[in-house]
C-alpha cells in the first residue's frame, strides 16, 4: 500500500493533477494504519489507473470492521475526492481523444453507465420532442424535464428518466411549470428542432427563459435550463449538474459556473465541446454510434465516475423491482388523468402483435390505469382473462 500511495509522485502530474494528489493524500493519511493492511498486486503507472485501485482498495478491500467511528467521515471524504478525480480525468480525455477513442470508451463502459437504459430514454425523448410542453401529459413533462415520480410506469417508461441531469431538486423550476408551461414553449420556441442553433438563438431563450422566473417573483437556475436545452437538442447542448460541475469545469479548464452563469455556459460549455476533436469528426459506423451521433452533446454525461451500482440505482429499475404489496388496501396508487391514461393506453394498444380482442378492450383498461393500475399489468390481466 505505502508503493502505491507514493507512487503518484513519480508520475507527470500536471499541477492540477498534484493539487488533487495531495488532497487525496491527505485523507488517506488519517486511516493509514487501515489502509495499510489492505493487500495491493495492481500498480498502475497512470493517475486515472491508480484513483481507480485506490478507490477499490479503501472501498471493497479494507477492513470496515477495524474502522472507528470517527474515520468514516475520512473514509467518505476520501471516496468522494477520489471519485471527484476519475470523472475529471476521464472527462479531461474528450480535450484531445478523437471519436474512436470515444465511441471505443462508451462501448467498453456501456454495462456499467447502463447506456441501453439510457439511449432508450433519448429516442423517447425524440418521439415527442416536437410537441410544446402545454401539451405533454404530465407523464411526458417529467421525462423531458428530468423528475422522477411513481407516477411513471415502468411498463411505459422502462428509463428513469433523470439520466442526464436530474432536475428534482429545482422546485421553483417544476412549480414554474406546473402553472405555466407556455411561458417555457415561448422560449424553447427560440431553439429550432435541426440545423445551426446560433448564439442569438440561445441568447433569446435566456431572456425568455429568466423572465418567466423574475416577471413571476422567483429566481431563474441555470442546471434546470440545460437539462430543457439538452432534451430540446441533444446534438448541441451539454446539460449540467450542480453536484458534478465541479468535475466537468476543472476538465475544461475553466473557473466554476455559478448556477446563474447563462451567458458563459455558452462560451465555456457548449462552445468548448463544440470544439473538440471528437465532437467535430462524429460519425456512425455501427448503430451504436448513429445514435451517439445524433445526441452527441450528451456524451461528456458518460464520462462522469460509474461503477457497477450506477446502473442498479437507475430510478426504473427499482421501481420495476419494487416489491408489491401482499393487499390492495395497503398499496397507494397513483391515479391518473384522463387524457394520461388514455395516450399511454393507445400508445401500448398500437403494438403489432396486439390482438383485436384485447384492443377492444380500450376502455376498460384505459378505466383501470386511471386507478394506478399499470398499462402492462392491466393488459396482460386483460389476456388472462379473455385470452
């Protein structure tokens, strides 16, 4: 453990490289004791390599057992520094990596960052990008804003749909919305749905965008802005989020964004990764890589920090994995609107191998979806009984 704990010092570490080192070390320094009875074979000659064996060693190899009360703040900290450090070196990478190098990276990495979950949430979101926000269901306003709720139906929307930058969190935001969707369709309306999106378009939807908030009393954030932006045009702008923007700022080497910096995220964010190699020479070989290409703004999201229980802690699959109750009179469903039920219902019915029978069906399930039931169970309840 003391070779590999040093052993960044002999590496060619930028100075920002250094000052993250020296952070990490620090930590490791108040459990060294437990970190040294940890067992290393790996000795990786690269930073990103050896945050990577750290981040194992004192994450899955120590002994917890041996760890006082008082350490596990260190610990935490320490696994956050060095998870803080992995998506600013990978993220560091797109600087310079050309597309093969990329395309190779998300291939290689696609269990782990559950990128099937994920690019099924951006084809949903490319099925009804073209509607105005007034006319979503509520089901399809919290896809395209990025909140999860019960209210989404695994069935329907098998996504959790806060991949790239979950928006739960901005409740001025989601209120803003709630009563006044059409303030929000008058500045997205500045963003054309293909071809060039210019500075003067973004500019006008900022505008639009901070008067719905300050002509309503309440404060405009950018996060919740990119995350429409992104949904809007998913081959042109990179969301962001609060808690991984530290990451993404140090890897494009620029100060910090506040989350009211809505004219440099344009210069510092978008315009950045514009310029990138890969971004430039973006094309599809394989069918993979088509459909990176046509939300190829959203590819940094795949750089951040994942492991193994990234995709396990998708908000679909423990919602798919919820376990149910053993009686109706303790389960709380969500009941849901007419016009819901009804687009979620048609939407399933439309299926090829649907038979007429159950289709005949339509109002007595779109009836028992109101109620909470979901579409696939009440279907497939359907097929039980009338066959």
């Amino acid at each position: 453990m003391k070779k590999l704990l040093i052993s960044p010092s002999q590496m060619a570490l930028s100075e920002q490289e250094g000052h993250i080192y020296q952070n990490i070390l620090k930590q490791a320094s108040e459990i060294s004791l437990n970190l040294m009875a940890v067992k290393i074979e790996n000795h990786p000659e690269d930073f990103l390599g050896w945050c990577y064996e750290l981040l194992s060693a004192s994450r899955d190899r120590i002994n917890h057992d041996l760890l006082e009360t008082k350490q596990l703040p260190v610990l935490k900290k320490l696994h956050d520094l060095l998870i803080s450090a992995i998506s600013f070196l990978q993220l560091k990478t797109l600087r310079v990596a050309p597309w093969p190098v990329v395309s190779v990276f998300v291939e290689q990495h696609k269990d782990t960052l559950a990128l099937d979950e994920q690019l099924r949430l951006t084809q949903y979101i490319a099925s009804i990008r073209e509607q105005s926000l007034k006319e979503m269901i509520p089901e399809d306003l919290l896809t395209f804003t990025g909140k999860h709720t019960s209210a989404l139906d695994p069935s329907s929307y098998n996504f959790d749909v806060e991949w790239f930058s979950s928006t739960k969190s901005a409740k001025a935001f989601h209120q803003m919305l709630a009563d006044l969707p059409a303030l929000f369709d008058e500045a997205l309306a500045h963003i054309p749905l293909e071809g060039e999106v210019t500075e003067a378009n973004y500019q006008d939807f900022v505008l639009k965008y901070v008067h719905a908030f300050t002509d309503n009393n309440e404060k405009p954030t950018l996060a919740p802005a990119t995350r429409l932006l992104a949904m809007r045009r998913p081959d042109v702008f990179t969301p962001i989020n609060n808690s991984r923007l530290d990451s993404l700022c140090s890897a494009l080497a620029i100060t910090k964004l506040s989350n009211r910096d809505f004219a440099r995220y344009w210069q510092d964010i978008v315009q950045a990764v514009h310029a990138m190699s890969w971004f430039k020479m973006a094309n599809g070989d394989s069918e993979q890589d088509q459909q990176l290409v046509a939300i190829k703004a959203l590819i940094p999201c795949f750089f951040y920090y994942a492991d193994t229980t990234t995709a396990e802690n998708s908000n679909y699959i423990k919602l798919l994995n919820k376990p149910k109750r053993a009686t109706s009179t303790t389960t709380k469903k969500v009941r849901r609107g007419k016009e819901s039920a009804e687009i979620l219902v048609d939407r399933a019915l439309a299926a090829e191998d649907m038979p007429e029978h159950i289709r005949a069906k339509r109002d007595s399930i779109i009836s028992e979806v109101q109620k909470g039931r979901g579409v696939a169970e009440t279907i497939s309840l359907m097929r039980t009984i009338f066959g």
